[in-house]
C-alpha cells in the first residue's frame, strides 16, 4: 500500500512523518532534504526580522510604543503610559510639562495625584538635587517590592524619631511629625526630606514635591495660592513598606519592564 512505501521510505532515511503542519493536524509526510530548505528558509526570514535598523527607525518605533502624540484619554491612558515609565529615575517637572503630556491627551497633576492617593500608585525618591528638585520613581504597588531599589537608612536623631513616630501612628500629617519630634518645623522638614530621599518615607500626593521645587511660590498657571505651611510639608507622609522578594523575581521584573520601556534588548 502507498503507507507501507513511505513508511519503508521513512525507515530508509528520505522520508520524515509527523504533525509537519503548524496549521493542519494528522500525520504528514515530507522529504528530508525540502524540510531542511524550509527550515532554513524560516530561519532566514526570522533572522531577517531581527535584523539591526538605523536610530531613526528605532525613533519611530519608541515613538509609536509610548504614544507619543497618539495617546488616549483618561487614567487609562495614563496607567499605560506609567507602565512604561516605572521604575525610571524621573524628574517630576519634566514628567508633567512634557512626558505625560505628550502621551495622554488632556493630562492634569491631578490625574497623578489620583492614582496615588487611591494606594494603586507609590512615588519613591531616588536622588536629592539642587533647590529642592530631585529624581523619583513611580511604581504601581503590585510590582514595588520587585522594582523599587531597598532603602538606604538616614541617619540622625531626628530622623530615628521621625522614623519611629511613623511606624508606630502610620500616616501622619507634618504639623503631627513635628508636635511627635519635639523640634524646630525647618528641621523637621529637613530630616525628613533627608528620609523621602533615602527611599524609606513617601506622600499620598506629588504636592510636597511640586511646592519645594517652586520654593514656595505660587503656580500661576493653575492658579495655585501661597501656602502658609512650609514647601514640601505638604500631605501625609508615610513609611514605604519593603516586602522581600528573590534576586530571581526582581530581575525578571526588571527584564519585563525594561523590555515594555525599550521593545528591544541586548544581552548585557
């Protein structure tokens, strides 16, 4: 029978016999050497699809993954646009005037306060700068164990208070910290600024952060008036809360962040 022939074909080496087709089920029968010129023809094909492209291509394409002027409305929208962007160090005036705006139609600060003062979304600093600016991160809280860098803890009196005052009464509001330390407000603040960069204290908002980068001075543009409380003391300050999670589990967290952010990496 024409099954014997080519199972006898088989036997021989010429024929090979299996589920050959991705898209047919049931036995098949093909010749050995057409099933090499289609493998390395599907290879072919599949090398040239990684093959390396000029920076204005790549451009175009990062362009279109964080759609940038293409972006939708809403928080939403923003969700999105934040997936990309966690875990980068930011500086928060660029990611509101210029980040956030090029990638979600209609973006307000609020809209980032929102999701943080709901608990979906946590700020961490990253590195102090001059006059009160510096870089943060924003995590969505179910990935912030395995993305956020551990805290580094600062030091001083003050700051152990602050740190001990938290932990034990959770959220607490600047005046409160400062009624708790037993101290002078600007030192307060200082200290805890000192606790905010080191990673270990968040807000439930950006204002503290917005204020001290403006010094105090009104945001004229959103018509914001002077506040009579100190820049920067803004909100309710908390501990960040650090959770244990394997060298393996934070580096695959890093890997599928960075490949959300970048659509391509190399090995290093």
């Amino acid at each position: 029978s024409v099954t014997a022939v080519l199972n006898g074909a088989g036997q021989r080496g010429r024929l090979l016999s299996g589920e050959l087709h991705p898209e047919k089920s049931g036995t098949r029968y093909c010749d050995v050497e057409v099933m090499r010129s289609i493998k390395r023809r599907s290879l072919a094909a599949l090398r040239k699809q990684m093959e390396a492209v000029d920076s204005a291509t790549y451009t175009r394409f990062l362009l279109r993954l964080h759609g940038v002027d293409e972006g939708g409305r809403g928080l939403d929208a923003l969700r999105n646009a934040l997936a990309r962007l966690e875990g980068a160090p930011l500086d928060l005036g660029v990611l509101e005037r210029e980040i956030l705006p090029a990638r979600v139609r209609g973006f307000t600060p609020s809209d980032l306060d929102q999701l943080l003062s709901s608990g979906e979304l946590v700020w961490r600093g990253l590195e102090a700068g001059g006059q009160g600016a510096g870089r943060i991160a924003l995590y969505f809280r179910e990935n912030f164990d395995a993305l956020a860098p551990a805290p580094t803890p600062a030091e001083g009196p003050l700051a152990e208070k602050l740190r001990t005052a938290l932990a034990a009464r959770g959220a607490m509001f600047f005046h409160d910290l400062v009624r708790e330390a037993g101290a002078f407000a600007h030192d307060v603040l200082s200290a805890l600024w000192a606790l905010i960069w080191a990673g270990e204290v968040t807000n439930d908002t950006l204002q503290p952060l917005r204020s001290l980068s403006r010094g105090g001075e009104p945001d004229r543009k959103r018509g914001v008036r002077v506040s009579r409380v100190l820049p920067g003391s803004e909100g309710r300050f908390s501990l960040v809360g650090y959770q244990p999670v394997s060298e393996t589990e934070r580096r695959l967290a890093l890997v599928e962040r960075l490949l959300l952010r970048h659509g391509v990496l190399m090995r290093e």
